[in-house]
C-alpha cells in the first residue's frame, strides 16, 4: 500500500493464485427418508465424482432408527474418503412445522458426525446451489441433475438426492474461489 501511495513503481512479482485449501469434498442434502451425499476429489483436471448416493429409510422405519442410518453411514464415508469440508444444504422456510422439524433432526444428526470429524462445515442455501450450478435460483431438480451430471462427467444421471449433495460440494468449490464475492455461511 505505502509503495501506492508514494508513487513508486511495483515490482514485477506476481502475487501467487492460492488454490483451494480442501481437496476432498463432501456435501449433504439431508432429509430423514432420503438423505443424499457426494464427495468430490479436486484434481488439475477439475472436480471429479469419487462417491455419491442416498441414505434410504422406509416409512415404517422409527426417526430414531433413521437418525442412527444416518449418522452411521455419513460417519462411514468421512473415514474412507477423508474430506476436510463439508457443504450442508442450509435451513429453507417450510410451510408445514412438522417437516422443518424432522428436516432439522436429520440435519442434526449429520452436524453432530461432521464436528465430531472435526471437518470445515458451511451451509448453503437452496436457492444459491441452483444459482450456481444452472443459473437460475428456481432451477427444477431435473436440471441440477442433468448440469451435476454434465460437470462431473458422470456415465449416468445421479439420484435426485445423492444429485443435490454433489451440487453443494460443487457450489462450495465456486464459491470459495480466489475472488469469490459471497462465500458459504461456516456453521
């Protein structure tokens, strides 16, 4: 800054591009009867798919046996690929309380696994995931999709949910860029 100020000439030093500190990214669209996950390794050749899916818990499942899937299988995929960040899909305004409720226990579930790793965690709302990966906040499920499966450069379409999961591991990467104006909210 003082070399600004006096007028003197910069040096011809670049400043280094810092890369992305994570390498390993996890993110989580959770919901108590389908909650989808998906880690992305990123590499010089860009983001590539590593792991995606679902955790899938009947109807006739109790919560609390749901909760438990959960937890076990997110603590699971921590262990065997070793992500240092997780991106979360953040709270969204549910008409029916009920739902935000059990949105929020499963949501609960997956945190507690995630601190206990001792991973960065950022939530990213909705609307913002769209933005980014389609272009548009009102962006339909199928879309998110079909640009996830584009991106990765993935054989087949990806489950809604496990799709959604690879989204916020995507949108977190764009975000967190050198010059990123709004970066995802850490929890």
């Amino acid at each position: 800054m003082q070399e600004r100020v006096s007028g003197k000439k910069r040096s011809a030093e670049k400043t280094p591009v810092e890369p992305l500190a994570h390498k390993v990214v996890l993110g989580i669209d959770p919901s108590l009867r389908g909650t989808g996950y998906g880690v992305i390794h990123l590499g010089r050749s860009g983001p590539k798919a590593v792991a995606q899916g679902t955790v899938k818990c009947g109807s006739k499942l109790e919560r609390s046996h749901c909760l438990h899937e959960i937890s076990r299988t997110i603590r699971e995929i921590v262990h065997k690929h070793q992500p240092t960040v997780c991106a979360i899909e953040g709270l969204f305004y549910a008409q029916n309380v009920k739902t935000a409720l059990t949105m929020g226990e499963a949501r609960g579930a997956a945190l507690a696994v995630l601190a206990e790793a001792g991973l960065e965690i950022f939530e990213i709302a909705p609307r913002k995931v769209k933005q980014s990966i389609v272009g548009y906040g009102n962006a339909q499920k199928i879309a998110v999709a079909k640009m996830v499966q584009r991106m990765l450069v993935l054989k087949k379409l990806p489950a809604p949910d496990a799709a959604d999961a690879l989204a916020l591991a995507l949108t977190f990467v764009h975000l967190h860029k050198r010059f990123a104006i709004d970066p995802a909210q850490k929890i």
